[in-house]
C-alpha cells in the first residue's frame, strides 16, 4: 500500500511542475546557406528579433535586447562591436546568432546565481554572466515577498532573483537591418577581412531563395516561370560553399527583396533541384540565349567532360530584345586588345578560326 501511496504521489509531483519551453538556442538552418552581403570598415546593424552576440575569441555569449543598433568597426586589433552598456572586440570577429525556441527570455542585467530554491539560501548551481539569457519558465513570490522567476539553460533548470533580470519575449521572425539599406533574415558572421568587416549572413536554403528568385526574374512572370527559376537557384546554390549577394553567383536582396508570388513560388518547389547521376548540376543562367545556347566549354574556356550535361540546344521560345545586337571597334582598339603596341600596326584582314556550337 505504501508504495502505490508513493507512487501516486510521484505522478501528482510531476503534472503540478511546470510545462517546460524548448530552450533559447542558436537557430540551426536546414540545408544551411552562407551568403558574403557586405564589406566595409564601418557599419551598423539594427536588429528587430532575438539574437546573442558570441565572441569568437572567448566564446562568451551575449544576449542583445531587440530594436538594438550594433557599431561594427575594424581595427588593428580585429573587429568592435559596441552598442548601449556594451563594447567587445575579437581578433577572430563576431558571430550574431538568432535564437529560437522560446516565448520569453530572462536577461540577465547583472552576474546572477542559479538555485535550487526560490530563496537565497537554496544552493548555486550555476552563475549567469551579465547579458547572458535563459528560457523562462515560471514566476513565485516567497514568504519574504521576493519575486523569484524560474528559468532553464541547456540541462539545468532553477530559480533566480527577479531584481537582476529583464524578462524579453522572443519575436517570431528576427531580422537584422544592414547599413546597406538591406534588411536580412537568419544569422551573421562579423568577420574580419582585412582592413574591413565582411558580414557573411547564415540561413536556411528556402529563406535564402526568398531574396533571390523576384531580384532575378520579375515576380510579375507566370508562376510556372518563377518555379524553373527557383530549381535553377536552388540547385546553383547547392553547388558553392560561398555565394556572393551579385550576379557573380546570384543577386540576393535579402528580406527586402521578398515577394508573396515568388515565395509561393519557391514553396510549391521545395526542395527540388536538377540532377545529373544523382548530383545536382551546376545551373548556370541567363537572360538571352540568341535562338541556341552554347558549350559551356566555348564559354569560358572550361573542361567540357566535367559539365556533359552543359551542350548546346535549341532556344526557339526566346523573345528578347538582346538576342541579336552588333557591336563595332576601331582598328587601333583591336589591335591593342590583341597585344599589339606598335602603333604603326596595320589590319590588313579579319578570319575567324572557331566558332562555338551555337554558331
């Protein structure tokens, strides 16, 4: 009988706890996308979300209360982040981490002890840095008339004192505003670049295609158009480990370039990419083809075995206003682009020895 007794009183303890919240931790992005939006000495950054600021030197963690404008600066000794009540630098630069997980947070104003109790007497069982951050969880006032709030961080959960802590609530969409006039969704590297800050931005595949697709094809096209554009992306995308936010890998707007068709787009997409034996292929694309597309081998000089499945074909349903156009140079300009610094030099004939596959 005792041990029903005790048994039932288990079970009783554990529905009066508290529903525990998954915890406030870095964002992870499926099939995760490193972007390189913006180089410069010294920029700014307004966040409009929950984030933590890791300093790559000393792994120490810092929650940033939202709507804050970061300073990011490079110097001689690596790069400056400074904001209200807070100045940091790191040789090794800056991660800016969205977090996820969480309703509310604790942020701590001051070194906080985590207890076992809600009073002062119960033991430590961890001390949070000021600016650190922890889920919340719960509140209790004691017989003392203390407000105590009950949080958790990682494994640990407990109790801390209410008067060295902000209580924030967790935006569901964070995104950051670059001094660029771009605003961004997802995570940020602050990473020295020499005498510069280079921002690489970090997100999800299908988050990032959302700032690509309407910043190279209208939003306005068919939608079936914006789909092909999306595969082609996203496939382009699976192939580099560093994109750029211009045409030298694909122009990407961030946030600021989203559009509701091209995301419906891109959802109706998920996931698809073009393949060759199984891998996806690298999808180089363009505006205007000229009625037949070439080798990618006459294009930039590339080795064709490597990319079989880039041949020349048939464009016949182009209509561009740039598939035939003309171009003319002088003769002292073609000889100089040709090596020739004699001025004296004569053309005498022009024959072309090659031609690509397209003509």
């Amino acid at each position: 009988m005792k041990k029903i007794i005790s048994f039932l009183s288990f079970i009783l303890l554990l529905t009066c706890l508290p529903a525990f919240t998954q915890a406030a931790e870095p964002k992870q992005y499926n099939d995760e996308v490193n972007v390189s939006v913006y180089l410069k000495s010294n920029l700014t950054i307004t966040l409009n979300g929950t984030y933590q600021l890791v300093n790559k030197d000393t792994g120490t963690k810092t929650a940033v209360p939202e709507s804050t404008v970061l300073t990011v600066s490079k110097d001689t000794s690596g790069v400056s982040v400074i904001y209200t009540g807070f100045s940091q630098k790191s040789a090794k630069g800056f991660d800016l981490q969205e977090l996820s997980g969480t309703s509310k947070l604790a942020v701590f104003t001051a070194d906080t002890p985590l207890r076992r109790g809600a009073t002062s007497s119960y033991e430590i069982i961890k001390t949070f840095k000021a600016g650190e951050s922890a889920n919340y969880l719960d509140s209790f006032t004691n017989a003392q008339g203390q407000v105590w709030y009950k949080v958790s961080s990682g494994s640990l959960s407990g109790w801390v004192l209410s008067t060295t802590v902000r209580l924030s609530d967790a935006s569901s969409l964070s995104t950051a505003k670059v001094s660029n006039g771009t605003t961004y969704r997802g995570s940020f590297f602050l990473k020295p670049n020499g005498s510069q800050v280079e921002i690489i931005n970090f997100l999800g595949m299908e988050d990032y295609l959302k700032g690509v697709v309407p910043s190279e094809m209208p939003a306005s096209w068919p939608k079936e158009a914006l789909k092909a554009q999306a595969i082609a992306a996203r496939s382009y995308a699976a192939n580099t480990m560093m994109l750029t936010s211009t045409a030298a890998s694909q122009v990407y707007k961030g946030y600021s370039g989203e559009d509701s068709r091209t995301n419906t787009a891109i959802q109706e997409t998920a996931g698809l990419v073009a393949k060759y034996n199984g891998k996806p292929i690298q999808t180089f694309f363009f505006s205007t083809s000229g009625g037949r597309t070439a080798n990618v081998g006459d294009v930039w000089n590339s080795n064709q075995a490597s990319y079989p499945y880039l041949v020349s074909v048939d464009d016949p349903y182009e209509s561009s206003p740039y598939s035939s156009w003309s171009e003319t140079f002088t003769s002292a300009q073609l000889l100089k682009n040709f090596g020739f610094t004699d001025t004296s030099a004569t053309i005498y004939d022009l024959s072309l020895s090659k031609t690509g596959a397209n003509g």
